[in-house]
C-alpha cells in the first residue's frame, strides 16, 4: 500500500500534468492567453503553447474556451473590458472625450501585440468597444446625440485608429521602405528642398496625434460654457 506522504505526491503530479486540471477556468485561460501574446507577440498564440504554459492539454482549453476563434474573440474582449477600467480623467466634456480617445491610443500602442491580433481576427471594434462606449457617454453629456454622436465617434476614432496604423506599420516595415525613406529619397523638383528634407525625417507622432486630437474634438464637441468650467 501507499503511504499518506506517496498519495499526496500522485495527487500533485495528477493535478498538475495533461488533462483537465483541477481549478483552471476560463479566466485563468484568457489572462495566461494574454501574457503569453503580450510577451512572445501575437503569432505565439497557439492551442499548444498555451497549454504548454499552463501545463494541460490541449482539450482543457476547447473544453473552457472553444476553438482558437472563440479563444481569441474570448482574449480581446476581455482584454477591451480591462482597458476600460482605468479613470476617464478631465472636468469638461472636451477633456473628457479627449481622455478616453488618448486612452485608446495609449492602449492599442502599449499592448500593440494584442491590437495586431485583434486586427488580425477582425476584432479591432470589440477591442475597443468599451472604451467607444465610455466616449459615447461623454459625448451624451455634452449634449452630443443620435446622428450628431454617431458622426462625432467616427471622426474621432478614425483620427485615433490612423494614427495606430501609422505607428504599427513602421514597427514592421524595413527601414528602407518606411515612408520616411520612401518619400526622401523620391524624385520631385517641383517641391521645395526644404520640404524633401522634412519629409525625410521623422515626425514626433504622439504631439501631431495630441494636436490633431485637439483639432477634431474641437469640431465636433461644442464648448463648455458652463460656469464651472472656468473654476
């Protein structure tokens, strides 16, 4: 027979080895599904490796999460929900609304692997769902709805998401293909020197994104006329 001290050492290899271990749920899946993209990058995410990182088989995510479609679906909306915890910081709704279109950026480019594999699955607008939603209720407060709301978001998350496509384009193009690059070096007398070598330089991307920003909620959020606006 088996003493107390060998059954306690089976149980231990039994919960931790290939299989349905005892204890893992779904959330455990999606926030090691997570690190595992944040820190390997977006193509790592297989069933395998993430079992591998949990220490299961592969059955045990199909049995929490579904198939690596569902599994992904699963990643970004709960990585999106986790986004949309932080503090919308501001005292008008400019700010505000300014704020939570800062908190998109921000977000996409710091955890640029999950926004790559969000736009990989076609999933980018259930990443940021929370944080459109949170806007849209900025937008309410200021008196922003219906149509008027709907164009607002559109031409506030284009701004936004053109400034990410920019940033994740040059993380992955070779540097002699990078628009820098590509435009210094063009063939084009009826330009101003001064241009061509402007162009061939980079830009300081996040100030342009904060004052395009500025520009766009300027045109589409009316102005805090409030009395407390100015306290």
């Amino acid at each position: 027979m088996r003493t107390s001290q060998e059954l306690a050492s089976a149980e231990v290899v039994v919960s931790h080895g290939p299989g349905r271990r005892a204890g893992l749920d779904a959330d455990e899946i999606l926030d090691q599904a997570i690190a595992l993209v944040e820190s390997k990058g977006s193509d790592a995410l297989t069933m395998r490796s993430l079992a591998a990182e949990l220490g299961v088989a592969t059955t045990s995510i199909y049995w929490h999460v579904g198939n690596r479609s569902d599994l992904i679906t699963a990643l970004v909306t709960r990585h999106g929900e986790r986004l949309a915890q932080m503090p919308i910081e501001g005292t008008t709704a400019r700010e505000r609304i300014l704020a939570v279109a800062r908190m998109i950026w921000s977000s996409a480019i710091d955890h640029r692997e999950v926004t790559r594999l969000a736009a990989a699955h076609g999933a980018s607008s259930l990443h940021a769902r929370q944080l459109e939603l949170a806007m849209a209720r900025e937008l309410q407060e200021a008196a922003v709805v219906g149509t008027a709301a709907r164009d607002a978001m559109r031409a506030i998350t284009a701004c936004v998401g053109g400034f990410i496509v920019a940033v994740l384009i040059d993380d992955l193009a070779p540097s002699s293909l990078r628009r820098t690059s590509v435009l210094g070096g063009a063939e084009a007398n009826d330009l101003d020197p001064s241009t061509l070598t402007a162009l061939s330089e980079s830009a300081d991307l996040p100030t342009l994104f904060d004052a395009t920003l500025r520009a766009v909620v300027a045109s589409v959020v009316p102005a805090d006329l409030s009395a407390n606006a100015y306290l």
